[in-house]
C-alpha cells in the first residue's frame, strides 16, 4: 500500500494490532527513534519490551498510509505526553492497548480511544465503582444483573479514558466529571472548564472479554475496523 493513499474527507478507522505477532518485528526496528529504542530497554521483562516495539512500529506503519511520508520518516511529537500528534500532518491519531490487543485510531477529527480486558473481579470493581463512577452512573452499576454489571463498569471506565484522551487532559481530571448514559450512548456531563462539545461515542464489541470506546468529533455514525498485518 502507497503512502497518502487512505486519506478521506471524513473517517473514523480503527487498526486491531496482535501484539504477540512479534516475529514478524525484526526488518522494521530501524523504524524506531533513538527515544523509542531507550524506552524498550527499560523494559524488565522481555515480552513487555516486544509489545511496546511492536506498537510503536506498527503505529508508524499505519500512519504512513494516512501521510505523503514513509514511515522511516515520521516524526510524532510527544511533547504533551496525553495526547501525541503527527507533525506536519493533518492526521489525527490515539492508542491504547490492553493484554495483546494493540489499537490505533485516526481520523481527519481530534479523537481518543481506549481498551480494557475484563480483568478484575466484581469485587474488585465495587470498590473501584465508588472512586471513578458518577452518582447515575454508580446507580447503573450496582442495580444491573451480577452477569451485566462487570460489563456496564468497562463500559463507562474506557469512554471516561477514551474522553479524557480526546481532550488530551487524560487522568488529571476527576473521572466523575463526566458522565455518561450507556443506553442512550450519550455524554450527559462535561467538566465545567472544558468547552462543552459535540463529541460522538462508539463502542464496537470485538473481543470476547474486552471492552473499548472511541469518542471523536466526527459526526459520522459508523467506525471503520481494519486488522492490522506486516507488509
């Protein structure tokens, strides 16, 4: 696939990224910034250090087919930790990865995303629920069926994450200032100090034991979901 060639007048494309396919990393860790070559280093454990490569190699991968530039020359500017960009490019762009399971989002639309396996115990998330969840959201929680509220809990937690990343403010702001109706799908409540925007809500159900979100500006209601494959 040439460079440049998937760029559209409006889109929401969300990449899957198998990020224990890291056989296939070898021809392609030149792609990787002198920065990004010292923060796999750190890595204690071997496995977490070839997921982080692969996901920064296949993040400029597919990148490069949204910009005039091959991915060698890509320079994303992380200067603002929460929310990196692409220089030079008119590209929008947020990941996340949980477990294996890399994503990569872009769009022509400021957008965040996030995924979350389904990892802790009901337990667990009551005592998480109280910290994180608005007073109606909480309520959603704790009065669904014991087989649905582990769910509805991922569900509210990655589109506050996926929000929090698209207004590139991330953790800083208390997660209860937002709020959310799942079966509307709808935003209800903005932090005060944010501009009160139109953001749209996706939640697609890929995974089994997965949940994950996209909140963009872009009004289009559908997502494009696309797996990722080396070259």
């Amino acid at each position: 696939m040439t460079q440049g060639n998937m760029i559209k007048s409006d889109f929401i494309d969300v990449w899957l990224v198998n990020l224990n396919n890291t056989s296939s990393l070898l021809p392609y860790q030149h792609l990787l910034s002198h920065v990004e070559t010292t923060r796999a280093k750190r890595f204690r454990f071997n496995a977490d250090k070839q997921r982080f490569i692969c996901r920064r190699v296949a993040l400029k991968l597919i990148l490069s087919k949204y910009t005039t530039q091959d991915a060698n020359r890509l320079i994303i500017d992380e200067a603002d930790q929460q929310k990196p960009k692409l220089m030079d490019a008119h590209v929008h762009f947020n990941t996340s990865h949980s477990q294996d399971v890399g994503l990569v989002a872009v769009s022509n639309q400021p957008l965040g995303v996030d995924i979350e396996y389904h990892k802790d115990t009901l337990e667990e998330l009551n005592l998480l629920a109280k910290n994180v969840l608005a007073e109606t959201e909480l309520k959603h929680f704790l009065e669904s069926e014991e087989t649905v509220s582990k769910r509805a809990f991922y569900q509210f937690w990655t589109l506050k994450e996926a929000y929090l990343k698209a207004i590139g403010l991330g953790l800083s702001v208390d997660p209860k200032q937002i709020v959310f109706d799942l079966q509307a799908l709808k935003i209800t409540s903005q932090p005060e100090s944010k501009p009160q925007l139109d953001w749209q809500l996706h939640q697609p159900e890929l995974l089994h034991e997965f949940s994950m979100a996209v909140v963009s500006l872009s009004k289009l209601n559908k997502l494009n979901i696309l797996e990722f494959t080396w070259p």
